[in-house]
C-alpha cells in the first residue's frame, strides 16, 4: 500500500477561495492598501469567476481581507473589508455610498459645485467605482469586471439615496493582454436621457460639460484645487495654458485678471468648447487666442520669436504621441523635465510655472526632481511657492499612496 501523505500538525488549512499572503503584502493590506496584485497569488492559486470573493489570510491562517477577484487585470483582488464579518453585498455598498455622501457634506459646500465626486473608488471603500454627479446626472466609472455582482445594488442604490435624473456609466477595464475596446458612448443605464451641454458651475464661474461622452465630460474634477491656484497668481500676467483641452485653467486665469491668456491644444474641438466656457463664464469668447498645434512645436515657433509669458501652465496626459517630433512618443514618467525645460524657455524670469500631474506612477519626489532637470536644462531654477493637493471629494487613504496622485506645483523661475 502506497504511503500516506504527513501532514504537518496544527498547519493553517487554506479552504477554497482563500489566498495566503507573503507577511509583507499580508501587513500592507491591513494597513489599507486595497490591491493584491496577480503575482502575489502564488503558481498555484485556482482561478475562480471574475466577482467571485476571495479571503486573504497571513502566513498564521489569521483573516487579512476580503475582496473580489478580477480575472483579467494586473489586480487581482480588490479589498473590500477587512473584518471576517463583513460580507461583499448591495447592504455594504448602500452603507458606503451614504457615508461617501455624508463626508461630501461635511466637508465641502455643494451649492458652489456642479462637479463633484461622490464616491472615490478605495479610498470610500468601494474599489473600482468612481461616481461624479454633474448637475442632476451621474457618470459612474468602473474600471473592473470583477464589481458586476454590485451593479444593480450600485445603481439600485444610487437612485434611493441621489434622485439624479439620470445614470450614466463608463467601462474602463485594463486586460492584462491590452487596452480595452473603447465605448463609442458612455451607456444610459437609468432615467432620462441628457443634453449634449449641460451647464454647470464651479465657484462662480461656469463650464458645460458631456455626460455621454465616453472617457471624460470635459471638466477634471480632481483638479480644482490647481484652477484655483491658476486664479490666484493671474493678475496682471500674461497667461500660457499648455494641454488646455476645453480651457478651464483659462477661464480661471481671465477671472484672476490675466492681462493676456494664450491656450494651446492639438485638438480643434477642445477650443471649441474652451469658448463655450468663456461665454458660459460671461467672458469674451474670443478674449483668449487659442492655438492648435503640438505642444513641443508651438513653444519652439514662441521661443524663435523671443515670445515669453509671466505664467505658464503644463498640464500634460499621461502619455501622448509625439509622431511630428521624429516618432518618439512622449510619456510623462519618462520625459517631464523635457516638457519643464521646453515651458521655461518662453516663461520670462521671475515669471511662474504652475505644473500638474496626475499619474500616481510618477511619485511627488520623482516630480519635482523633474521639475530640478527641466530647470537645470533650462540654464535656470525654481523656488516652489503654492502646492496644491487634491480637494475633498478626492479622499485619500494613508496606506494607499496610490490615491494620492495629483501632484500640483507654483514654482518661481530665477
């Protein structure tokens, strides 16, 4: 008869859907880190159905997390609660939204915001949902297949607790094996169909954004905080809004008193709504000269022309391509300081860079020694004067430094 198997005494029994963690991913979960990434499931790990909840344990066998699985993306779990309890349902997700909308009302005043996050993903305990209310709509952000077991409670939720008139919702799933197929449309999930232009305010000025759109409305809430930085150093300058997409930092900087505001962008459209902006805002459409063209090649043709402003604003993508400049595409992580240099050489001295980014894979050290090399390169340097964060709607959790990812700078050139 064949040998029986010895099974170590008082060994952890890891039953099905439980993964066991390295003790070092296992501490950073309990400090509030909401992502297990796929390799840290070890060669062995049984993959369920996406949406199926997964227990994660400590090398002792003690409970860790729970969370939802996602069969496709770099993240494997996303962690939902920490208490062995606690179970993943539409009970949690009502008892979540209605304390991200408490937290809103506690802390921002929501009669001066037409734009406004109401549920941040992690950092309100619901991973893989945003929710942005514009006006009476919400656009509803999900960027994995593993919440599809929440989705009716979400939305069932959604309609008990905001009364919106409608319901938008936009997929943003990242496969491990490429980009997702891009939405013609956000979907219209309940109520009533919007207008293409729905105007909205902020502060006191106004913006029309699309809440149909299928990536983004055309107002970045996130940056708030950096508009009004923009507003506040204006006066009496001559403004340079590079990445203007539809002008926001424009209107900001013409209702801080900007004595000339130039807004560059590649895409003829996002002018087109940047002077919708300016009217909506009661200013001159055509009171800003906008530009289209490339970043890189209009800021060359300025510096031809000894052309120099008193601030300049770069608020770059990500990622973009750059096929004019040789086929090189251009990617924030890896070519900011270049972009920092190439805005110094029209930004006059004692003039300001303001700088944004908003890729937590650019960390803040790892951006502002960008900012040093652009200004190295440039033959001059900063002196940082206004930091700005995210707003309050954009909660961040202490362990999860991924959610603070918007870095925004007002430096001095020298």
């Amino acid at each position: 008869m064949p040998a029986r198997r010895q099974i170590r005494k008082n060994a952890p029994i890891v039953r099905r859907n439980t993964v066991r963690l390295p003790d070092d991913i296992a501490h950073r979960i309990r400090a509030g880190h909401p992502w297990v990434y796929r390799e840290a499931l070890g060669p062995r790990f049984f993959a369920p159905e996406p949406g199926t909840s997964i227990d994660l344990i400590d090398g002792d066998g003690e409970f860790v997390g729970r969370g939802l699985y996602d069969a496709d993306g770099a993240i494997a779990v996303r962690v939902f609660a920490r208490t062995s309890t606690v179970a993943i349902d539409g009970r949690l997700v009502r008892e979540r939204l209605r304390a991200a909308i408490a937290l809103r009302e506690r802390t921002l005043d929501l009669s001066k915001l037409g734009a406004l996050r109401l549920v941040n993903a992690e950092s309100d305990g619901l991973p893989a949902i945003c929710v942005d209310r514009y006006a009476g709509y919400l656009v509803v952000q999900l960027f994995s297949s593993a919440i599809a077991p929440l989705r009716d409670e979400l939305y069932a939720a959604l309609d008990e607790l905001c009364a919106p008139a409608g319901i938008y919702e936009q997929r943003r799933y990242r496969p491990l094996g490429g980009e997702a197929p891009r939405q013609p449309a956000a979907d219209l999930i309940r109520g009533a169909p919007a207008p293409v232009e729905i105007e909205i305010a902020e502060d006191d000025l106004k913006f029309v954004v699309d809440v149909t759109a299928p990536l983004s409305t055309g107002l970045f809430a996130d940056l708030r905080e950096g508009r009004r930085a923009v507003r506040h150093w204006a006066r009496g300058r001559r403004v340079l809004n590079l990445f203007a997409y539809t002008g926001a930092i424009s209107v900001y900087a013409r209702a801080g008193g900007a004595v000339e505001v130039c807004a560059v962008d590649v895409a003829a459209k996002a002018h087109a709504r940047a002077r919708r902006n300016f009217a909506a805002s009661g200013f001159d459409p055509e009171s800003a000269e906008h530009v289209v063209g490339d970043v890189f090649k209009v800021l060359a043709k300025m510096r031809e022309r000894s052309r120099t402003f008193d601030l300049v604003v770069i608020d770059p993508p990500a990622f973009a391509s750059a096929a004019a400049r040789g086929g090189k595409p251009w990617s924030a992580i890896r070519d900011y300081s270049e972009l920092v240099t190439a805005a110094l050489d029209v930004t006059a001295p004692g003039g300001l860079l303001a700088a944004a980014s908003s890729t937590h894979k650019l960390t803040a050290a790892e951006f502002e020694l960008a900012l040093a090399d652009g200004a190295y390169a440039a033959g001059t340097r900063l002196q940082i004067v206004d930091r700005r964060a995210l707003p309050p709607d954009f909660p961040a959790l202490p362990g999860f430094p991924e959610s603070s990812y918007l870095k925004f700078i007002v430096a001095a050139r020298g």
